[in-house]
C-alpha cells in the first residue's frame, strides 16, 4: 500500500518538527518554502561574517523538542549544543534599579533587598504557587481543543482554580510583589506573545516560571541553528525538503483540499499541514467563499499581536559588561504598552530588548568584532503609522536609547547594519499585519476560540504554528506539531504512538 502523501507548507518551526515527526511515521512528506533558507522567522540573517537570529533569541523549556527528537530517535542535547545563561538576562528600569535575573534565589533575594526589601522571599512563594499551575496546566497545553465540549474535560474543570483565567497577568503578580518593578520584572515574559500583561490572561504566569525553574538557554550558532538541524533531520527522516518554491494555489475538491500548486509543479496531497502564518495564508491560498468562521471580513475583526521594529548591528569590538539579553522597560511603562495595543502610535521612550550574542557565542561575528540585535516592540500595521517615513526617524531614537544600558558609542562602531520593519514582516515575511506574534492571546481567541490544529473549515487540512493551538513562543509552536501530528497520523490510519511513549518518558 502506498505511504499518504503529506504536504507542510512552510518550513518555520513549527512545519519543520511537524515533518520530522510525519516522515518518521511512515507519510511521503513534502515541505514547501519559499524563502532559499528554513526557519521562518526563526531563520538566520548572515551578513559579512556576521550572524543573526531574524526573530526569537531565548531558547525555554527545550522538553518538548527534547522529546520530539526521542521520538524518532535523536537525542537533542547531541544535535544542538546549547549553554545556560546565568544570568538569564538584565532589567533596567527607566524609573531606575536593575536586576540581573538568576535561576540562584538567594543572589536574586539579595538584589531585591537593595530596592524592594517588603518582597524579599515572593519569588520563592511565587515560584512554588506557578510550579503546581504549570502541572495543571500541561494537559491543557498538550491536548487538541476541536470544540466547546472540550472545556468539560476533567483536566481542565480540575485546573480552573489554579490558572484565574479572568485575571489579568499583571494583577496577578501584583499579589506577590508591592513594588510595581518586580511585577514586571515577571510578567513582562508577554512579550513573548506580542501583549500586555495588562491585558494577558494571569495563566500566562507560567511563562517566567518556565524561565527560573527550567532555564534560559543559547543553542550555539543561535535559534536559527535549531532549524537548521531540524531541517537536517527531516531530511533524514525521508522527508523532501524543497526551498526556494512558493505554494501559489490550493486545488480544492469542494471542502477538501486534494493539491498543492507551485510555480515548478503541482502536489496532490492526502493531507496538507499549513505551517505558514494563518491569516496571511488564508487571505492568500484559501478562497474566501470556502471560510465563514475565518472569512477575510472576520480576520479583520480578530485582535492581533504587536509587532516589532528590528534592527541588526554588526559592531567592532565587544561589549564585555553587557550580558546575553537586556531588557529595559520605559519609564511609563503602562503608557509605553498603551501606545502599543490601544493607540497604535510610536512612543518616545520605548520599551527595548538588546541580544548581546557573542558574549557566550564568538562564533557569531569575526574576530573582534560582535552582533547588536535590538527589538522594540511597536504597534502591528495600522494606518497611524507610515513606516517609509517613520523607519529612520524610529532607527535613530531606538539607536539613542541605547545609551540606557551603556550602549552609548554604538553608532560609532556598527559596520553593518540591517532594519526589519512591520511594514517588511507584513510585505516580505507574509505576516498578517505584521503582526509578528500572530493572533492575540485573549479568553476569546484560545483554546477551541483559536484555529483549531485540524482546522475546522476545511477538510485534509491541518494547522501548526503560533495561529493555532496553544498559540505563540517557541515551545509552544513545538506543541503544536505534536498535536496536530498525533492528530493527521490517526487520521490517515499511521501509528501516533511513538510520540505518545517519548511524551510520557519525558514525563
């Protein structure tokens, strides 16, 4: 009997661990890109000897790519070397104070009880109360939501009280800390999903447990190595890996998706994983009249993420002082993320991450020289904002606020440079809205309220990525391919247990 045919659409994370998984079942699997590198946003930028992470830098919770590799018989730890960060990154606040944030609760103690002496012992509390959240939590995260009948599952009747799904985030560590620098200092991890934490669920708390009690690491080489090898693997795994090929068209037999067309060919498919951001690829590939729950009018309605302003600096010398990540949060932060979400205007004194890569990894820059990565957060694509005349303008302020963490003289040093727009994650990146962190992480668009891993609108076809369920950040994305793995393999009559005996060896 021939194998399925399985084509993935998009070799991000997300496409990439849902092939390696697939062709390691038993399906024919071909995975389209259209860009000549893999990763999606979690690809690398090589520029001159210089080497950048396009989008995510903080590798969390590798368990679950750990236990994708063991079920098809890798072991991750061997493919990717990676380092834990101590610290795992430093705060600076515009208000004033700096934490440099540490998996040692006793050296975190020590730094609060310069600024905050009232909290001294909450982490530990904190920490202990997000430990039993995340165990109730894990079956939800783990598991498919195909309908509304799926919230009477016992696992998530039983959780309901630990995760106060109608608290926000930021009120929610506002019970463990009086000083309103520490609650950032824990909940500003929303970021990760591209939101307020004024306007994230408090289940979200989790995220900067992750963080403390598993770790922040650097795969050397970076994020974009994580691909790379995954790519490798799939390969492997007898999976087609074909880049440089734009999907330009489905073929449709009624609701069912039988082919997949290219400019080089067409595919016929007895599934089709679309790993590509949602909303883009239902605008581009989906005709309209074929979705009502997700039609082009509906899109319009959803709540996005933000979006980011990217730039990536190649510098002479080094920044020794400067760890590995750096946050500085605005001195109205509130009013910062207002700009955000609620205005969609360009603040004067953004929020900013800085990537100081090559203080744990030199082999991402020539000798002498190192990488800047700097993100600041902005709002997603929206008419109050003209990005052909704002770019420079927004460059040279992110370049000045730079001064806050001791970045002063960068532009004297910068040999080469490259600007990531969300204008340009909207046009080139195919990115709804730009929108870097997909659709947002609110009540009403989670769980059976979010495009369901078998997507509901159409038949054969499948989801994974940062629009479907659990939703954005790398662990998660790597959630999804299991999900949605287990589900594509039970369908088409492929065994899914090798995936279910490394999840609970994992255990």
């Amino acid at each position: 009997m021939a194998a399925p045919k399985v084509i993935v659409i998009g070799a991000g994370p997300g496409g990439l661990a849902a092939a390696m998984q697939l062709g390691h079942a038993g399906a024919e699997v071909t995975l389209l890109e259209r860009r000549e590198v893999v990763g999606g946003r979690t690809s690398a930028i090589e520029v001159d000897g210089f080497r950048f992470d396009c989008g995510p830098t903080f590798f969390l919770y590798p368990r679950v790519l750990a236990e994708i590799f063991r079920s098809i018989g890798r072991v991750l730890e061997e493919e990717i070397p990676m380092e834990r960060l101590d610290p795992q990154y430093r705060l600076t606040f515009g208000g004033g104070g700096q934490l440099d944030c540490t998996p040692d609760l006793d050296a975190m103690d020590a730094q609060i009880a310069r600024f905050a002496p009232a909290d001294v012992g909450q982490l530990r509390r904190y920490l202990e109360d997000n430990r039993e959240k995340l165990k109730r939590f894990r079956p939800i995260l783990e598991s498919p939501f195909g309908s509304p009948l799926d919230l009477f599952r016992m696992s998530l009747l039983g959780a309901v009280r630990h995760l106060h799904p109608l608290r926000s985030l930021g009120s929610e560590l506002q019970r463990y800390f009086s000083d309103p620098r520490l609650a950032i200092a824990f909940s500003f991890q929303a970021k990760y999903l591209g939101m307020s934490p004024f306007r994230c669920p408090s289940l979200f708390s989790i995220l900067s447990f992750l963080e403390y009690e598993f770790g922040v690491f650097h795969p050397i080489g970076g994020c974009s190595r994580v691909s790379e090898v995954m790519a490798d693997v799939a390969r492997e795994s007898g999976v087609d890996v074909r880049l440089g090929e734009a999907v330009t068209g489905l073929r449709f037999e009624g609701r069912r998706v039988s082919a997949v067309e290219t400019e080089q060919g067409t595919y016929e498919a007895d599934a089709i994983v679309i790993g590509a951001d949602f909303a883009a690829a239902m605008e581009r590939l989906v005709p309209d009249a074929l979705r009502r729950r997700w039609s082009n009018a509906r899109l319009r309605k959803k709540k996005f993420s933000c979006s980011t302003f990217m730039l990536y600096l190649g510098i002479r010398g080094i920044y020794d002082a400067l760890p590995h990540h750096n946050i500085h949060i605005a001195e109205d932060y509130e009013r910062n993320l207002r700009e955000i979400e609620v205005e969609h205007r360009l603040s004067d004194d953004p929020s900013f991450y800085v990537q100081n890569a090559c203080v744990t990894d030199p082999s991402l820059a020539p000798a002498g020289k190192s990488t800047l990565y700097v993100l600041v957060p902005v709002s997603h694509m929206h008419d109050h904002i003209d990005w052909s005349s704002e770019r420079d303008r927004f460059r040279d302020l992110a370049l000045e606020r730079l001064a806050a963490i001791g970045l002063g003289d960068v532009r004297e040093r910068i040999e080469v440079e490259r600007v990531i727009t969300p204008a340009d994650w909207q046009d080139d990146h195919h990115i709804y809205r730009g929108a870097t962190f997909n659709l947002a992480h609110n009540l009403g668009q989670m769980l059976h309220r979010r495009p369901r891993n078998r997507f509901e609108e159409l038949d054969g076809v499948y989801l994974v990525g940062g629009g479907t369920h659990p939703g954005s950040g790398l662990p998660v994305i790597f959630e999804s391919s299991r999900i949605t793995s287990r589900l594509l393999l039970n369908d088409l009559g492929l065994s899914s247990e090798f995936i279910d005996r490394a999840a609970l060896a994992g255990c």
